[in-house]
C-alpha cells in the first residue's frame, strides 16, 4: 500500500466504515495530494463512495451508519470528540452523482445557499460571480440569475451545484461520480472543470469509468471488496504508473478489464 | 388505410368483462358529478323561498330573529370564517413543525409511536372533543388563558371585552386541534417523501440540521404542506359539533375573540328541529347553501394557488 509522506490536507488512518453491523469499508490508510486531483476507482459495492462520504462526515448522517480509525485534515482528526461536523463540511464541499439544486431557490440563490454568513449585497453578489466563474458557468447564467435552476441542463445543474460548492470557500472538493448522469458533452465540460479547479482546491473524485480517471487524476486509487464484501484499498499510485505498471495483481485484472 | 384487417378495432369494449369493468368505472364517476351537482340543485330549491323573501341581503344581515321571520346570516359567516382562521392559524403552526420534527429529527423510537398517536387524534370523535372543550378549555379560558392574554394584549380590541369561557377563540382552539392531526399527518409524509440527496446537498455543505429542514426540505414540500392545510380549512369550516358546544351559540358580531358567536354549522345543527315555520327552515337551509360555496371557494381558490405554483416551477 502506497502511502504518501506527511504533510498533507486530507489522510486517513486505518479508516472502517459500518451500515449497522455490515462492515463497508476496513483498514484505509491513504494519503491525498495538495491541489490535485486523485480519482478512486474499483468495481460497484467496493466501497468507494463510502470512502468519500466518510471524509466529510456525512456518513453519519445515514441511519445507523458507523465509523472507525482517523481521518485526517491538515492533521487533525476529524472523528475527535470535540470536533463539529457541520465546521468540517464548509472545508470539504462535496458534489453529488445526481445535479441536486435546490428547486425552490433561484440560480443566485442556490449559488450562495452554503457561502459564509454575514455578507451584505454586494459581498453577495461578488461571490456568486466568483463560484459561478470558476465553475464555467457565468456567461450562461448571468442574465438569469433570478431564475429558477430546473430550467438549465442536467450539466448545467452540475456546475451550479460545483459553484454552490466552491461558494462555501472550501478547501477540499469531494466529487461523487459527477459526471455519472450526464451526457458525454457535458461530462468534457465538467472533466476540463475538474483541472482547472485542482488549481486552488484538492479534489478526490470517486469514478467508475477508468478513462476519465486517466484523462483527469494525477493519483489514482483503486479499491475492491474482498470475499466477505468488505471494500479495501489495494494500491494507490501515479495515475501514469497505475495505468502501465501497477504493482498488485488485482489492479491489473481491474484495468484490463477481466472482471468488474 | 395501411392497417391490415387482422388488427381493425371491431368495437370499444369486446369482451362482456370489458364492458362491465367499464360501466363500474364510468357510473361512479359519473355517479359523484351527479351527487355534487344534485345536493347545489336540492340546497337552492329549499332555500328558495328564503332566497325570494330576504334577497342578496340574507348574506349581509345581522338580524337573526325567528319571532319576527327576519334572517340575515352575516354574524354566522363571520364566526365561521374566524373560527375556521383562528384554527388553521394555529394548526398550521403546530402542524407543520411537528411534521418538521417527526420526518427529520425525532428518533425511529420516538417518531413511529408519535405518529400513529397523531393520526389516532384524527379518529377521535368530536362530540369528544366538544365535551373536552365544554368542560375542560371553557373554564380554563375563562379562569387561566383568557385573563393572561388580557393583561398582556388587553389594549387591542381582538383581546377586549368580558371572558365568557365560550366564544371565539374557544371554539377556534377546538377547531385547531382537531385539524392539527391532518396537517401534521400530511405534511409528515410529503417530507418524507423529499429526496434525501437534496437533504445531503445541504448538509454536505456544512448546513445544520435545522437549516436544511427549514431553508430547503420545508420549501421543497411546500405545495404539499399547503395541500394539508387546505384540507385542513375545509374540515374546520364545515365542524359542527365540537364547535356548537363551545362558541356560545349567540348570532352577534363581535371584535373580541373572547365574545360568543355563532357558526353556520351549528346554527343548523342547533335549530333545525326547532325551525316551526317553513320560512325559518328555509333560512336554515339557505345557510347550508352558503357554507357549501364557501367550502367550495377555498377549495377552488387553493387548487388555483397550486396551480400557479407548479406552473411557475414547470421546465
């Protein structure tokens, strides 16, 4: 298992997850790279999604959902007693599978529904402009801000719930299969969104199309269930390396693609 | 025609099972227009003579006066409308963050026993309630309740006047809690029923519990909620026991909600076995008929209001 030094934002140490008494995910120790983008890949049921739904804490919120082992952020454990959780989400926004607006708000609405507190007008509409820039949505937005998002695309929705994100000055960007719903047009939208945004965030992507992981990680891991259904990490590495020459056997038989 | 004759329709329904299954579904359909459209026609004919003796006037005339034949329902719509507003007020308020409560934050412990308790509320029989009312909230309205309101509110006209126990409010208060179980009830379902992935949006992004409930799953479900208490207002308008027993029974308008009244209902309910000349029957059903249209325009006016919502947010 591939660990990267010290030193970064997002880490986890032996890291289990529980729906109830079913173990979802066991022993993930994985370090992710500052201002970049690593993709985790592996078949359905592997637990991906459970991994990145435990770096912002929302597992808990599922009904009777469990946690063990540490994970880290700027090392410090999230999971410690007196940490609040809702604190660590505004640093780690996450974007979800399904384009999820909030249907009753308008564009601008929904773009600084997370964003801090406290802003006046202007303060308001500066970071509406900002979020919706950087997630390439700006020009085609900005004459119907008022509106309501139902009316854009599916991508279009996808990058407002992006800038909704980043409106909320995260520092982490959890994406969960992004671009799962929509079309391959808006999906190159979002992936060239990806690469610009790696810039000024660290983003962990959970993908299950191994190309786009190649087009748009620079690390990538790659995690399976063993025999009892339990998801663990196999090996993460250089997307190039993982690609050409992974180390584990498994990992080779996934990308080839003899099963999964 | 294309169409080779193997697949020519020979007629609508083929089979006598076919057309069976068709006569039920259509004659009961047609069976509730016609139910609708008999009661308006039975209601206008009995209060025909009431009509051509008092004239549009009936709707606008305190005067309830069997001595002297001389009806006018205005102090009735009023007890009616207010009591009907008092409770949905109220209910609504209650209603809605109890639902609020049960969906998203009471416990799988707590949150099942609680709800089938609620929508056991519903099923409790309103003379209940009424007797509940009369000898239990009218003197504590008039002991406890009523003089607090006064010594805080008194200097506005709504909370003026003698405390009766019975009146107004009274009756109002009644009416809320036994409309309180249907908005809760319902509104609890439609949350419910809002998608969790827009729950996670919110909270995901480091929104508290009570903020994703309030700023996005409450207004997600709002045309829902607003069904609920629709249907609220409409069994609150047309409650007659219950209210009968605690409104006082006085056909007089008053500002204070502390005063008696009179609501349509119960004046029917009240007085039909005393209605000795057909004029005073006429008049009772006269009222009947107006209690009917009202129900009938806050029913259309709120399927107008959904109407206009859902279009605003259609694609």
């Amino acid at each position: 298992m591939t660990a990267v030094a010290g030193g970064e934002l997002l880490a986890t140490q032996d890291l289990g997850a529980y729906y109830g008494t079913r173990q979802a995910i066991a022993e993930v120790t994985i370090a992710f790279r500052r201002k970049a983008v690593t993709a985790l890949i592996g078949p359905s049921g592997c637990g991906k999604t459970t991994l990145l739904r435990c770096f912002n804490r929302i597992h808990e919120i599922s009904f009777d959902a469990r946690v063990e082992g540490s994970v880290f952020l700027d090392g410090h454990d999230i999971y410690a007693n007196d940490v609040d959780p809702m604190a660590i989400r505004r640093r780690i926004g996450m974007v979800f599978q399904r384009p999820n607006p909030f249907p009753t708000l308008s564009i601008f609405d929904n773009t600084i529904a997370c964003a801090p507190k406290g802003l006046n007008y202007q303060g308001k509409m500066e970071a509406a402009e900002r979020a919706l820039r950087s997630a390439a949505l700006w020009d085609e937005v900005k004459d119907k801000l008022r509106t309501s998002p139902l009316r854009l695309s599916g991508g279009q929705q996808q990058r407002l719930c992006i800038a909704r994100a980043v409106a909320a000055h995260p520092e982490v960007l959890l994406m969960d299969e992004p671009t799962a719903s929509l079309d391959p047009i808006a999906t190159a939208v979002i992936e060239e969104l990806m690469a610009s945004l790696c810039k000024e965030f660290t983003i962990v992507a959970v993908t299950h199309n191994m190309q786009q992981a190649a087009r748009v990680s620079s690390v990538t891991a790659f995690m399976l269930a063993d025999e009892t259904g339990v998801g663990r990490l196999i090996e993460a590495d250089a997307t190039s390396k993982l690609f050409t020459k992974p180390s584990d056997r498994r990992t080779e038989d996934y990308i080839s693609g003899r099963f999964g | 025609m294309t169409v080779g004759p193997q697949f020519r329709r020979v007629a609508r329904f083929v089979s006598p099972a076919d057309r069976g299954f068709a006569a039920v579904v259509y004659g009961g359909s047609i069976l509730f227009a016609l139910l609708i459209i008999g009661l308006f026609v039975e209601l206008v004919l009995g209060s025909w003579p009431s009509i051509i003796a008092f004239g549009p006037s009936f709707i606008w005339k305190s005067s309830w006066d069997p001595i002297t034949s001389n009806f006018g329902a205005l102090p009735m719509i009023f007890g009616t409308v207010m009591t009907s507003l008092i409770a949905i007020v109220l209910a609504a308020f209650i209603g809605i963050m109890a639902a609020v409560f049960l969906a998203d934050f009471a416990p799988q412990w707590l949150g099942q026993p609680l709800s089938f308790l609620i929508e056991l509320l519903a099923a409790v029989p309103s003379v209940v309630y009424g007797l509940w009312g009369l000898f239990v909230l009218a003197p504590f309205m008039r002991t406890t309740i009523g003089p607090a309101l006064q010594h805080v509110l008194g200097w506005v006209p709504l909370f003026s006047g003698p405390i009766y126990g019975v009146g107004l409010l009274t009756g109002g208060i009644i009416l809320a809690l036994m409309i309180v179980p249907t908005v809760t009830a319902i509104s609890r379902d439609v949350l419910v029923a809002i998608p969790r992935d827009l729950r996670e949006a919110s909270m995901a992004l480091g929104s508290t519990k009570w903020e994703t409930a309030i700023r996005v799953v409450l207004p997600a479900a709002r045309v829902g909620v607003f069904g609920a208490c629709v249907l609220a207002l409409g069994r609150a308008l047309g409650e007659t026991i219950a209210v009968t027993m605690v409104i006082g029974n006085r056909p007089e308008i008053s500002a204070s909600l502390f005063a008696p009244s009179y609501t349509l209902a119960s004046v029917i309910a009240n007085e039909f076995t005393e209605a000795t000349t057909s004029i005073y029957t006429s008049a009772l059903i006269e009222l009947g008929l107006i209690l009917f249209l009202v129900s009938m325009a806050v029913n259309a006016l709120a399927r107008f209001m959904i109407w206009s919502v859902r279009g605003s947010e259609r694609v």
